[in-house]
C-alpha cells in the first residue's frame, strides 16, 4: 500500500514539542467516502486549541487528542471513490469541512465523506478553496440570524481580521448596514479597505462600552461577561456569539434569552452546521468576484509547526493555508 506524509500528534502541549511529520499509509474510502489528494488545507482556532489542549480543545478528548491529523478545511483532487459515491469520480477538484468526520487535512491525502464536499468552480484557486469552508459558513449562518439588516443598522465584527471577520465583513456589504470591525491596531487599514467603515483597536477600547451602538454583533473571540453586551445593543439587537472562552459562551447560551428579554433582544450561540451548500455559494461568490478570501500566509507540509504558530500569534489577517502542491 502507497504511503503519505502527515502531521500527527498524540498528546496536547506545545506544538514544537508535540507536533511530528510522519509516513503513514494512505487511507483507503469506505462507502459514501472519497479519497482526496490535499492540496491546501486551512488552519482553524479549532486546530490550535485542540494542538494546545485549552480547555475548548478538549471537548471531544478529554484526555488525549480524539485525532491524530488535525485540519478540517481540505480542497484537493477526488483520488478515488467509494462505494455507493456517484456524485464524484476521480479527478474532480473539491473542497469542504471534515470537522464532522474524522480531520485529517494536515496530510497529503485524507478520506472525506462525498456529502460534506462540493466542487470547486473552475477559476477558483485550491488555496482560496480551502480558505472558505469553515470561516465562511460560519460567517454566513450568523449573518442570516438577521435578515433584516439593512442600511438603518450597524453591525460589528469582534475579531475582524480572522476569517469569520474578513469573509463577514465582506459578505454584510450587500445589505448595506455600517459595519465596525474590532481587532488589533495593525489591521485597522486591512479591515477599511474590505469594507468595514468604522474601526475599534481592542487594545485601546472595549467596545461593549459604547450604549446603544449596534443592532447585531457577530462576536468570534467572546471574552466578556454575558451581562456586558445588552447595554451595548440596541432594542431588538442581536448578539451572535461564533467562538470565545467557556466563560462567555456557558453564561450566554444558559442566560442569553433572560439578559436580553428587557429590550427584545436576542443573545446566543451560533450553532454551527457544516453545509457543502453553503461553500457552493461561497466559491459562486468568489468566482462572480463579490468575495474575496483573504490569505495571510501559506506554509508547506513539513512547516505546519508554523503555520499554527502563526495562527495563535493574532497576527494574521484572513486565512493561514498548509499547501501540498503536487
């Protein structure tokens, strides 16, 4: 059986310490898989949390890691099929999010269920493919929690310089709401020029601290207390929380409902699903160029130690990308 390159890892810790290429054999698909030689794989806070063992990273592994591969955001060529797989044959390029199946992106071939992929269009690059999956369903899943933004609102992005935010700020254009991004200084320029019009530097501000001031709040980096954000929300605002620390989230989906009740407002948790229709329309966007990925760094294989690290230094604006190029 052929081989591949992988980056496993089977205790939690720091990256350089815990994190090892190795040669493994290459999967084979089970029926409704395919088998897909990676091309680029996208870097999530999902990975370093899980590489670290930050409480997050432990929800689904306690103990020890559940996945020896990390990386769910996978675009590469169908290499083979499975069985009872018709919507693929081998040579086709796809893209998806395995975090509902078993990882594996960081690797140079990886088993993916065939209905968590879609294609990718013609024109759209493996690199830009992987950049879409995750951040920009979770992007889009939070945005239509308000349907109804329009130019009367503002809506603000904490975190804006990751995916979530440069892919969500791009995608809340459209509507025509004012946006505000909050994220460190450096990025400020980055964020106005995909569209955001009004900036917040966290380390100079907190933006909870303004009343009034937003009618939706996508919040991917949610630190503060629950109670911090109703008075910083309009009446009938929403507070969309995508990812943070157990002591925001817990507070939020157990107390939400009651600390926005006064004023109508809604607080809540994102409850994230993958959805291949979702990246379609992402990579049509792309395509017709009304969205654009932004990608920050890309690193090889060997060199996915930095990749992560590049990822957990806040630094990096838009996407970091492991590429495999054939």
């Amino acid at each position: 059986m052929s081989d591949m390159r992988a980056i496993v890892y089977d205790r939690y810790g720091p990256p350089e310490r815990v994190l090892r290429l190795e040669h493994l054999p290459r999967p084979q698909p089970g029926p409704g898989q395919v088998l897909v030689r990676l091309r680029a794989t996208s870097v999530n806070s999902w990975d370093w949390d899980a590489v670290l063992g930050t409480p997050m990273g432990r929800v689904t592994g306690p103990f020890a890691p559940r996945h020896r591969i990390l990386g769910a955001d996978i675009a590469g060529i169908v290499e083979q099929v499975g069985q009872g797989v018709t919507a693929f044959r081998p040579g086709d390029a796809v893209f998806g999010d395995l975090s509902e199946a078993q990882w594996g992106g960081f690797a140079e071939f990886a088993c993916a269920p065939a209905a968590a992929l879609a294609p990718i269009p013609a024109g759209l690059s493996f690199e830009h493919a992987a950049a879409l999956p995750q951040a920009g369903a979770l992007a889009l899943q939070s945005l239509r929690k308000r349907p109804d933004l329009g130019p009367e609102h503002t809506i603000v992005f904490n975190g804006g310089g990751g995916g979530v935010g440069t892919l969500g700020i791009q995608l809340a254009r459209a509507s025509g709401a004012r946006i505000i991004a909050v994220d460190r200084a450096e990025k400020r320029d980055a964020l106005l020029a995909l569209g955001a019009d009004d900036f917040i530097d966290f380390r100079a501000e907190d933006y909870t601290a303004r009343p009034s001031a937003y009618d939706m709040i996508v919040d991917v980096v949610a630190n503060r207390p629950a109670r911090r954000y109703p008075p910083c929300l309009r009446d009938h605002g929403r507070l969309v929380v995508v990812g943070g620390t157990f002591r925001t989230l817990i507070p939020v989906a157990i107390l939400g409902q009651l600390l926005g009740r006064q004023r109508h407002q809604a607080l809540g948790l994102l409850v994230y699903k993958v959805s291949p229709e979702d990246n379609a329309f992402l990579a049509g966007q792309c395509v017709a160029g009304a969205l654009r990925p932004i990608i920050d760094r890309v690193f090889p294989l060997e060199d996915t130690l930095s990749a992560l690290r590049r990822l957990g230094s806040g630094q990096a604006i838009g996407k970091v990308i492991v590429s495999m190029p054939d």
